[in-house]
C-alpha cells in the first residue's frame, strides 16, 4: 500500500508541476532536408569535407562530390544576406583555389526553374602533388529556404565522361 501511494504521490507532483510552469515554451524545428539524386556508382561517403551535409565518391572512377548547405535562417542570425543567388556564387568563387596554378573558371550559366536558382560552372587548376589537371564542378542553388554548393571533381581529362552525371546531381537538388 506504501508502494502504491508513494508512485501515486510521484506522479502527481510531475502533473502539476507540468500544469503550473510559469515559462511559456515555443517549438522549434532543427535540420533542414533537402533531396538529391546521385549516379547508382556513387556512394555516400565521410572525410572529404567537414562543412559537406552529403558526400559522394567512387574510388574507381576516381570521382567525388560534395554539397553544403547554408540556411538562409542561419545567414540571417550571422547577420549575412544575399540579394542574389548571382551574389552568393560571386562571394563564393572569387577565393574558390584562387591561389592554384593555371587555376581556369569558366563563364557562369544561369537557370531558373520555378522558384529556384542555378549556377553552374567549370573550374579546373594543375594540381603540382598529382601532377595531373583537376577539374571541379561548381554548382549553386537558391531555394526559398537556402543556398547550396555542390562540389563536384575528378581529372580534367575525364571532364567530358562525368559531367552530364554531375550536372544531373546539381539539378535534382530539391528543398
């Protein structure tokens, strides 16, 4: 019978504890999702970037990509605001391997569909370690909720192999 009042006692002290807080409480929602698709010979993967929310590889084909997000909540708290999807790739590319050798950007191409924005270009550097041209895939995509990098890579001499597949990836992105 103790038992019984005692468990009774307990749960009647977290009830009106709960009833009569006096601290109003607001719900937050935490993450963002977003959706991508990916070739069926790329996996996701971990330790390419720290900042990345996906990464991909196959070692085989000797390619890889990356995407990172920047909420556009999270840039506003930082006090950071783009009036442009154009804006956010300049910021962006301007010290994208700024300092490698031969370091080549292509002309930038715009594209809208519906609501959301789309950047893509070329750039390709001598890497002096491998001693072989890289070449990236450069992507942004503006939402209504953010802004997005995708990263995309491999040897400029398979270019012309992967980039239809990376450009697949850049525009299958949805929030």
């Amino acid at each position: 019978m103790k038992k019984i009042i005692t468990i009774l006692t307990s749960i009647l002290l977290l009830v009106s504890t709960s009833l009569f807080a006096q601290t109003a409480m607001k719900e937050y929602k935490a993450g963002h999702i977003f959706n991508i698709s990916l070739p069926d010979y790329m996996s996701k993967t971990a330790g390419l970037n720290s900042a990345a929310t996906i990464q991909f590889i196959n070692v085989e084909k000797d390619v890889a990509g990356i995407v990172i997000e920047d909420t556009k909540e999270d840039l506003q708290l930082a006090d950071v605001k783009y009036a442009s999807a154009k804006d956010f790739y300049d910021e962006f590319i301007k010290d994208f391997l700024k300092d490698e050798p031969k370091r080549k950007v292509s002309t930038p191409i715009n594209k809208k569909n519906g609501t959301t924005n789309f950047i893509e270009t070329d750039v390709s550097y001598y890497d002096n370690d491998s001693k072989v041209e890289i070449y990236y895939f450069v992507g942004i995509v503006e939402t209504a909720n953010a802004y997005y990098k995708i990263l995309c890579w491999g040897t400029l001499e398979t270019k012309d192999t992967y980039k239809a597949d990376f450009q697949k990836i850049f525009y299958s992105l949805k929030d």
